[in-house]
C-alpha cells in the first residue's frame, strides 16, 4: 500500500540527538543497522568531515498531522582516487568498521521509502547522482525494495566483488550444541575437540561485558591488537590517534544505550581474544576481533566465536548475528553457519550509463585479484 512519504535533509546536530526515535524505527525495520544510528554518525565526526555527511531521513504523515521516522540513510561526500576522482556519496561514514551500506527502512512502506530515498537524490541539484555502497547485502527485503527503487527510476545497480558473510540466524528450538552440530557440520567433532583442548594448557574462562564495563573494556582490546602483527605495520587502531578517537566515542555512546558488548576468552586469566559488538533492533553485529597471536595454535578466533555462541543461548540469542566479514576474511575464522551474499555495490542514479567511479571500482577488483593471484603463487 503507497503511503505519502516526505524525505528531508536533517541537520548533522539535530539528527544525533534522534537516539529514541531511530531506536523505535529499528525495531520496525526490515534490516536494523547500528552504521546508520545517530550514535555511529557522531562518533564518525571523527574521521569524516561535518561538511561532507548528508542524512537522509523519511517521514511517514501520521494522525492528526504527527509524523514519525520511517527511514534514514546516512552519506559521505567523497571525491578521491576510489571514486574515479568524481564527487559521489557514500554509505557507511566509515567503511573500514562499519558493516552494511544498506538505508534504514520501516518494513511497513520499504518500497516507497527506498523510492523516495533515490527520486530525492535524483532530484537535488547539489547532490552527486553516484551512490557507493562498498557493503551491500544482496539479499532479503531492504535490498529487494532498494532493487525496485532502481528499476522505477531507470538507475543502474552495478556489483563488484562479492563474498559470502558468515550470519547466524538461529531456528526455533536450537541450543548451542545443536547450532553448532549443523553450522559445522563434518568438522563439528575435530573443532570441538580443538576448542577443548586449550583447557590442558590451563584455566580457560570467558567474559561478557555491557554498558560501561564493556566501554572500559576497550583498552585492553586496543592493547590486544596492537600487540601483534598490526602494532608492528602501525595499522592497528591504537597506532591511529584518529581511529582511536572514533572506537572510544562508539564505545561510550553505544555504551549509555546498553548497545555495547565486549566479549573476552581468558586462558589463566589473560585475554585470548576479544570481541566487539554493538545491537540494533534485536540483531547483533560484530565490529572488530583482536586475538593472543602467541596463542595462534589454538584457532583463538574460533574459539571465542564458540565460546560466544555457547553464552548466546544460555539467554535468548539475537534474531540475527551479523559477523561483519569483509571480503578478505576467511569465513572459516567464525562458526555461525549462515551466509548473506554481500558486493561491493555502485548505483548511478537516473542512468544505465557507467561512469569514472565504476571504472575506478573495476580497476580496483581486478588489481586486487592479480595482487592475490600473486600470492597464492610465492606460496
């Protein structure tokens, strides 16, 4: 059924203050993304211009003339060698970190949100008519209404690389040992046996942290990392005064609305690795894993995937778990047995006609497969 929705231009200040009212749309979306929530867009001031973020927010007329929110699609101005040197948006802020380019949409009206969404975009005279979705999934209800939004307004949806995401969706009546018996499958006993064998090497213990506790928790993660092979190439988020910054802003914001986990295995009380996660609408996402890489015979990811699910349903586990894999993880690494398709996505709005930032995008794919080709061959 067509509803009359209304897209505006919310201003950067006004649209962090929005906690409540995001968090009652994310309940009702067709996908919850915690990348597109007023806590992540302030803490991604930190690495992105004020003038560069352009949000995008949907308003259904309601009762006795209220309206309520019933979309939001956050977007970076960008102009640089990724987007073929042409001014383009961009979802999410920050993409390193961030896991799902896809708008938030009332599930009730996802179509005429998604459309609204790309005809105002279309129709503004200031705005790039190239979106960049470098994390798209390219499944379920939001992407098939951001699909039809396309088709409607003659847009091109052009994919780049794909991979596949490891998910969880658990199934009525599922336990951990039965989730795990079926996302493993054939190697349910050898990884079981591998996750029980660090107890021969001492005390193994597991850690859930929430709220502050979770956000104090972030410096012995940022310690974690950077005491491996990230810490010695300056990459890891602690080398990066900015990245830093952003992390602990996150962490504090998601951490005030009781959205921040942080989950630690222990071996004789010293972190084998850590886990962190933010919550949206029922679903759970993972942000960032830092692992011991002393530790490295033990498969230390793995094991606190597993030692995660095992505490997920000792409560009642999210709707959805979202890994937040790139395309350069080996899904192997984590234990939920679901897959989304994910791409790496470019939508010119109003044309079929490709332009400099798919060309750029394509070079890039194709570079990345001869850097890879080229390693796989010195091995």
């Amino acid at each position: 059924m067509s509803a009359e929705i209304v897209i505006r231009r919310t201003r950067l200040g006004d649209y962090v203050g929005h906690d409540a009212a995001f968090g009652a749309l994310a309940e009702r979306a067709v996908e919850p993304n915690p990348a597109m929530s007023p806590a992540t867009v302030a803490a991604a001031r930190v690495l992105v211009p004020d003038d560069s973020i352009v949000i995008l927010t949907a308003w259904r007329s309601e009762a006795l003339g209220s309206e309520s929110l019933v979309g939001i699609w956050p977007l970076r101005r960008q102009r640089d060698w990724r987007s073929g040197f042409t001014p383009i948006l961009a979802a999410p802020l920050v993409p390193l970190y961030e896991v799902s380019s896809a708008p938030v949409l009332d599930r009730d009206n996802a179509e005429d949100i998604a459309l609204a969404l790309l005809r105002h975009l279309a129709a503004s005279r200031d705005l790039p008519k190239t979106l960049a979705l470098p994390l798209l999934p390219m499944e379920g209800p939001g992407f098939r209404a951001l699909q039809e939004a396309c088709r409607v307004t003659g847009s091109r949806l052009t994919t780049f690389e794909t991979w596949q995401r490891p998910v969880m969706t658990p199934q009525p009546g599922d336990d951990a040992e039965r989730y795990l018996r079926r996302a493993l499958g054939s190697s349910y006993k050898k990884r079981m046996q591998q996750f029980r064998a660090i107890g021969r090497n001492g005390v193994v213990s597991f850690q859930r942290r929430r709220r502050q506790a979770a956000s104090e928790a972030l410096e012995t993660f940022l310690a974690l990392e950077a005491a491996g092979w990230k810490g010695q190439a300056a990459t890891a988020i602690a080398c990066l005064p900015d990245d830093t910054a952003y992390f602990r802003q996150l962490a504090d914001l998601f951490a005030e609305q009781d959205a921040l986990q942080c989950d630690t295995l222990l071996l004789d009380g010293r972190p084998m690795a850590m886990g962190l996660l933010v919550e949206s609408g029922g679903t759970r996402q993972f942000l960032k894993i830092a692992y011991d890489e002393t530790q490295a015979r033990h498969s230390p990811g793995r094991a606190l995937t597993i030692a995660m699910l095992q505490a997920d349903f000792t409560e009642i586990p999210p709707a959805f778990f979202d890994s937040g894999a790139g395309d350069g993880v080996d899904s192997g690494t984590y234990v939920w047995g679901e897959r989304r398709t994910m791409a790496n996505a470019i939508i010119s709005i109003g044309s079929a006609t490709p332009g400099p930032a798919q060309v750029a995008a394509l070079a890039r794919m194709w570079l990345r497969r001869l850097r890879n080709r080229h390693q796989s061959t010195k091995h």
